[in-house]
C-alpha cells in the first residue's frame, strides 16, 4: 500500500509524519506540502521545514506553490475554500499520477470536535453531527467542482475500519485493498488521528524533541473555527476537563443512530423517486404522505438543494394540510417553491425537482 501524507509543519502533521512507521506498518509513504503563499516569509519557512525534515527522514517530498489569493478571486470563493479546492485537486493528481492508495490528513480529536459544534450552529442536521468520518473513506478528491448534482440515493462513508494503536491512535487496516489507485477520484482518505488529542500530540513531540512549525494564525480569532477553539473550549475544559473524549463519545453514538436512519431513508426514497425524462427528480406525493416519518424523507431529499427553512416548513404546511383536510379542498398543482439553486413545483401526484439555469 501506498500513502501520501499531506503535511503542512503544523504540529498535528509532523505527528503524523514522525510516527508514520507506527500509523502505517509495511506501507510506502511520500509526503505532500501546499505552500499556499499566503503568510508571505513564514509560508516559506514552512515549506523550507518540510522539505528539510523529509530529507533527514529519507522521505520523498512533494511541493507545491499555490496563488490561492487570486484563485480565490478569479472563482468568487473564500480563500479558505480556494485553498481546499487546490489542495485537493492537486492531492488527487499526484495519487493518480504516482500510485498512491489512499492520502492521509492529520485530523485530530480536537477538530472533530469543533467540526461537531461548527456543523451544530450550521444546522447541518444528523450527517454533520457524524463528525469527520475516520476513514478509510471515500471522497471526490482531485474533483473541485461546486456544481455537482446531488446523487439522490447516494452512498454515505462506511463505518470506520479503524483499530486501537499506541498513544491512543486509530490505525486505518491497510487490509481493505486498493482505493481507486492510478484515478483521480474518487480517493480513499485515512484519517489515523481521530481518536488522539491535540494535548497527546503536543506531549509525545515535546517529550521526544520533535520540531513543528506554528501558524500564528491559529491564535488569531477571526476564523470561526479559531473562535470555537480559543475562546468556547476553555470554557467546556472548565465544566467538563474531558469534553473531547465525551464528545467524541457522542458522535460515535449519533453515527450509529444515524446509520439506522440512513437505511430507512434509502428504502423510502427508493419507493417514491423517479427521474424525468428532462433530468428532474420525481416524488410520488402520495407515497411520501404515507411514509411515517415523511417530513424526514423529503427533508432528506432537498437537504443539499439550498431551500431555506422557511419554505422548507410553507411546503411541509401545504403537504399536511394537502394529507389531512377533506378531498379537493387543498391543491397542490401550480405551487412552486424556490431556492438559490433549484425549484420545486407541485403537480396533482408528484413534486418536480429541477436544477435551476444559470444565467
């Protein structure tokens, strides 16, 4: 097996990279830095870092220069999600053009915590509440489009097949065979750090006198997620000094519940969605009014179409009303219901789901 580990000089990173033999036994490993250009001298120092602790380890090193400013400009995006598009893509041209099985990233327990809390205020409903999924997983990497159509019956990340290592590592079982090796995506994603905290990573290099770089950045607290983590966590450590463990307790619990529910959405959704002839997405309205949890099907059904939870709620109105109240006293056809990316109008037996044009 081979594992491309994106390493950025960051603590959790060179963790990942240090212990990589312990993380990855028998598997070949290269290392891959996004300098992204953006932090001027210091950016560079990171990169400079990299390059030379891959050399000392006898690691292969692949560098990357990124204009991520103007990227970011040139496609009306944040420069956080610019950066994400252009490492990812670049993450997946490298595995398919040097064989790589699977890319690693350093999560830690830490970020799946605050994941967890950013997803909470979100409002990103059950799959946000699963945390960073533990891998090995799929993913679109190398595959940076926003504009994907939603796979209406699509297949979610599996259950992690992950077991207990040293120092409270999850180790991904290199037993699951080849992820998609030689094609851009999608692409398998370990995740070995899930189960260790920031505090465990912090104490295993300082007691083995291990170098890192630090991004003053993450001191800073204009970034929502360094909000979350320098302001909010020191206030959960005070009430509950084993927050992250707890945490991630809960959505190991929330994961397995969710699971449940992801099978009854598919077979609901199964029983009453068709595709039109134009590529629209038919649901059979008296079929979902017969579904027990119908509110729940359709809400997983329009989930990623932008519908705010204001029409979210007129249309689950009208559909009760449409359920309850005497025969021919509620119509449905000629209602349409709109979002910033698709439309949903309301025929006598079905809803009609529909991409909206660009201009």
């Amino acid at each position: 097996m081979k594992v491309l580990l994106a390493v950025s000089g960051g603590i959790d990173s060179m963790y990942m990279l240090y212990r990589a033999p312990e993380l990855f036994p028998g598997a070949l490993y290269a290392v891959a830095h996004c300098n992204f250009r953006l932090r001027g001298a210091e950016s560079d120092g990171d990169e400079e870092f990299v390059r030379r602790e891959c050399e000392r380890l006898g690691v292969d090193c692949f560098v990357n220069r990124f204009d991520t400013l103007a990227y970011a400009s040139g496609h009306g995006i944040s420069v956080e999600m610019a950066a994400r598009e252009l490492r990812y893509d670049w993450f997946g041209q490298l595995c398919a053009e040097h064989g790589f099985d699977a890319l690693a990233t350093a999560h830690n327990a830490n970020d799946n915590a605050e994941t967890l809390i950013l997803n909470l205020l979100r409002g990103t409903g059950s799959k946000g509440l699963r945390g960073i999924p533990s891998g090995p997983c799929k993913t679109d990497v190398g595959v940076a489009s926003r504009d994907r159509s939603r796979p209406w019956l699509r297949e979610r990340e599996g259950p992690a097949d992950c077991k207990q290592t040293v120092g409270g590592m999850s180790e991904a079982k290199s037993s699951g065979g080849n992820f998609n090796a030689g094609q851009p995506g999608p692409l398998g994603i370990l995740r070995p750090l899930l189960k260790t905290s920031r505090e465990e990573i912090k104490g295993w290099m300082e007691s083995n006198g291990r170098q890192w770089r630090e991004d003053r950045t993450n001191a800073e607290n204009e970034a929502k997620r360094n909000k979350i983590r320098n302001l909010v966590f020191p206030v959960f450590a005070e009430i509950n000094p084993s927050y992250i463990r707890t945490l991630g307790a809960d959505m190991e619990r929330i994961r397995q519940t969710d699971d449940i529910a992801e099978d009854y959405y598919q077979e609901a959704a199964a029983s009453i969605i068709d595709k039109g002839p134009d590529g629209s997405t038919l649901i059979g309205v008296s079929g979902l009014l017969a579904l027990k949890h119908w509110r729940y099907v359709l809400w997983r059904i329009l989930e990623d179409c932008s519908f705010s939870a204001e029409t979210f709620d007129k249309l689950c109105i009208l559909l009760e009303r449409y359920r309850t109240e005497p025969l021919g006293t509620v119509t449905l056809s000629g209602k349409t219901f709109q979002s910033p990316t698709y439309t949903l109008r309301a025929r006598k037996k079905q809803l009609v789901l529909q991409a909206r044009q660009k201009d």
